[in-house]
C-alpha cells in the first residue's frame, strides 16, 4: 500500500530531468545475457526519431528514478529522441490537473487501474489498439489477465486497450528460514493442504507457525487484505474476484464469507500465531517478520509480499538467511492453476506522438525490462526476457511465478472505492481478528459499500 501526501506542483518542477544517452549502464553488445539483437532492431526502426521531444510523467523518485532513468538512457540512444521525466508526491492529482487543462505528457505511467480508467472514460488516453494489446496476450504471462487489466471504455463507451504494463510487484509469497526448515525436518509445501499440515506438524512439534502483523498506523489491517485476495483466487474463479472487486459478488455473500472465515483458520488459531491472536493487529508488518530470525525462531512462515526483506534483520542474505514460496494453491481444485496477486505500473498515451508510438515499441523489447532487471528491485511477467539477467536468484523466482502464472490479478483492495478498499476492508479484518465473525464483518463493509453516494 503506498501512500502520497501532498507536496505541490513545485515538486513536480523538481523531477524533471532529460535522460542521458552518454553513459549507457551495460555497453551494447558485451554481455551476452542481453538481448542485444533486439534492442539493435530497435534501434534501425526509430533512427527517425532524432531531435523529437518526449515528455514522460511517473510515480518513481529516488533511487527507482535513477533506474528507471538508466533505462531511458538507451531509448535515448536508440532514437536520438530529447525524453524528459518528471515525478510529483501527489503524482495521482497531478496528471488529472495536467490532462484537464490540456497540458499532459506525452506519456503517464501509473500504479493505479481505477485512475486510468477514469482518465480512458474522459478521452484523456490514447487507444493504443488491439494489435499492441493481442502482443502482450501473447508474450505475457497470464496475458489475457494484463490486457484485462489495461482495457477499459472510451469516451466512445467501446473497450479499447490504453494501459500497457511495465513492471510489476508480486505479493503471493510465504517466507522462511531455510536453516531452520533443515534443523526441523520440514519440507516446503507444493499445495495449500500441505501448507495446513506443515502448520499443524510445527504446533505438534511445540513450534509455532506463523507471524502475522497487521499493524500500520492509520492504514492498520492491509495485510489481512492481501491474505484474503490470495486466498479468493485459490478457492474461487477469477471471474468472481473480479466480480467480488467490483460489486457484484457482495461482501456478504457466501463465497466471500468463507475466503474470511480461511484467513482465520490461520490468524484466528492461538497455537497458529506468534503472541497468541492479541498480538495479530496489534504486531507492526513492519516487526512481524522479525520471528523468523529468532533463537530459536518465534515462528517458520510469513506471507508477505516481494518487498518484505526490506524489513529483515540487516545483513540478511536472500537464499540463505531467508528465502520464500509460492502460496500454494488447494490440490482439490486444480481447474483455477496457479493464479498470482500483485500490482504493477502501467503505461499510458496521454498525448500522442511518434515519440510516444515509440516508447511502447521500445517496452516490447527485453533490453526495456532486462536493464532494470538486472540492477534491483524490478519483476516483469515478460516471457522474452532472458531471467539469467536479474540480479539475484530471489528476484529470478518471483519473476518466473510471474511468467509462468495462469492468472494474474491485481490487489482487490487497490481497485476497490478507497472508503472500502483503504478503509471498511482494513477496519473490518481488524475487528474479525479482535472477535467478530466473518458473516458480521461482510455485512458491515458491504452496508459501507452500499452507502457510498
């Protein structure tokens, strides 16, 4: 969950930079894990290009802006184009303040669906057409589930394909240390039953599983959301997220209820959480992870997502010290594959040009994902990249989820109205854990839903 606070347009004035084509970070041609033949293609296609201006506004600052713009540098070497990037702290308010008043870039690249959405229904996208959309089925993995996730309605109220996806986050993942999985004897588990039978081995073993922290101050609860998303894919169709996600399948309904009352065989079982079930709202994600590490450890396995080493002890090797799984799919349904929850950056004309045309091209060739890739911090479901080239083995696991997933959806809670998604869905899985029952806390997010004007 990311939250921005408001900074000003003059923030905006301070991210703004042209890319560098003088220092490229890996010289073309000298290491073979780079897919130079295609970004040599690239470059004959768009020699034309040279002395065109291309604007660019996104959501990275900081160190994800500098690679970010290390990736621009060979769009710039390649086209001969002039690209100009700038962020903003309140880059969502932003681009709606820009493309109302006519002045948008060329390119928005945002983390948001729901906004692009809007944007796309007030003619303020360009359809970037069925061609692009039809590669990204293709080359994708789980590419029927991006090109859902970047059509949208027109101005015209026809669907069309606006928002190409480039970079993604992923989020179905269980933690542990692999040490003390060997000490214990225990195997990492391939189904969603095994999973269960591990957890009940630990509390046998008098261990106890879990860690599970759903605190976060004023967005306490989120963590809950993202167990419940995980779980709704694995005991149900992806046609009823999405229906779950828009409205349809209420929050009340059964199917719903029952994907509530799962997460709570795990955070509502005593013998299952570190610190009892008092301690699961009240424990920081932040801290959570923390009994992993622990002499002897405060518990074997925690579900977070791809960013949570951040929050490991310093010095804490991936691989080694701590490592992860895929959350396990149930074995007693194997028609819904093995789906993947996560979030991503999408890709949008905001103001058309051959420049912009271009920039999407330059996205459908690897040497676009593999130079980030191969720094930090960058996943991509992008079956034509060579996965050799991420830097490290964590971040080649989770990218080859990605690739190979069937299903692909992105965080529930993000796509929901933010009073549910950022409010009576966080509040709500923080009074079941404190002692409600799911049907009550369906019926009281959803009375929240119905009552929004």
């Amino acid at each position: 969950m990311k939250h921005f606070l408001l900074a000003g347009v003059a923030a905006l004035c301070l991210g703004v930079a042209s890319a560098s084509a003088a220092d490229l970070k890996f010289a073309p041609g000298q290491d073979a894990k780079f897919n130079w033949k295609s970004y040599e293609d690239f470059k004959k296609a768009n020699a034309n290009l040279k002395g065109q201006s291309l604007t660019i506004f996104g959501p990275w600052r900081g160190d994800d802006e500098k690679l970010f713009r290390s990736v621009l540098a060979y769009f710039n070497d390649a086209t001969g184009a002039n690209v100009q990037y700038s962020s903003s702290e309140n880059y969502e308010q932003q681009i709606v303040i820009d493309t109302q008043a006519g002045s948008p870039p060329n390119i928005a690249i945002l983390p948001q669906p729901g906004l692009l959405q809007d944007l796309a229904s007030k003619g303020f996208l360009v359809n970037l057409g069925a061609e692009t959309g039809k590669w990204v089925e293709t080359n994708y993995g789980a590419g029927k589930s991006w090109v859902q996730l970047g059509t949208y309605k027109g101005k015209d109220g026809k669907d069309g394909f606006f928002a190409f996806p480039y970079k993604a986050d992923l989020k179905s993942l269980v933690w542990y240390v692999p040490e003390n999985f060997e000490e214990a004897g225990y195997k990492v588990p391939k189904t969603m039953e095994e999973l269960v039978a591990l957890s009940d081995k630990i509390v046998k073993d008098g261990g106890t599983p879990w860690c599970i922290g759903l605190g976060s101050g004023g967005a306490t609860g989120w963590p809950a959301t993202d167990w419940v998303e995980d779980l709704m894919l694995r005991m149900n169709t992806p046609e009823t997220y999405d229906k779950w996600v828009s409205n349809e399948v209420k929050f009340n309904d059964p199917k719903v209820v029952s994907v509530i009352e799962e997460f709570g065989k795990f955070a509502k079982n005593e013998k299952y959480v570190n610190g009892g079930v008092a301690a699961v709202a009240s424990t920081d994600f932040r801290d959570s992870p923390k009994g992993l590490f622990g002499i002897p450890p405060k518990c074997y396995l925690h579900h977070q997502a791809s960013f949570i080493p951040t929050f490991f002890p310093e010095g804490t090797k991936l691989g080694t010290d701590a490592d992860f799984f895929y959350m396990p799919t149930y074995a007693s349904k194997p028609e819904l594959g093995t789906p993947a929850l996560g979030a991503g950056t999408l890709v949008a004309i905001t103001k058309d040009s051959p420049a912009a045309r271009a920039f999407v091209e330059f996205l459908k060739t690897p040497i676009a994902h593999e130079v980030w890739m191969a720094q930090s911090g960058f996943l991509t479901p992008y079956k034509g990249v060579n996965t050799n080239t991420y830097a490290n083995d964590a971040l080649k696991k989770q990218g080859e989820i990605l690739s190979t997933a069937t299903t692909f959806r992105f965080d529930g809670s993000d796509l929901m109205p933010g009073k549910i998604g950022a409010g009576a869905f966080w509040t709500g899985m923080v009074d079941y854990v404190g002692g409600k029952s799911a049907k009550q806390v369906g019926d009281e997010i959803q009375k929240a839903w119905d009552g929004l004007k």
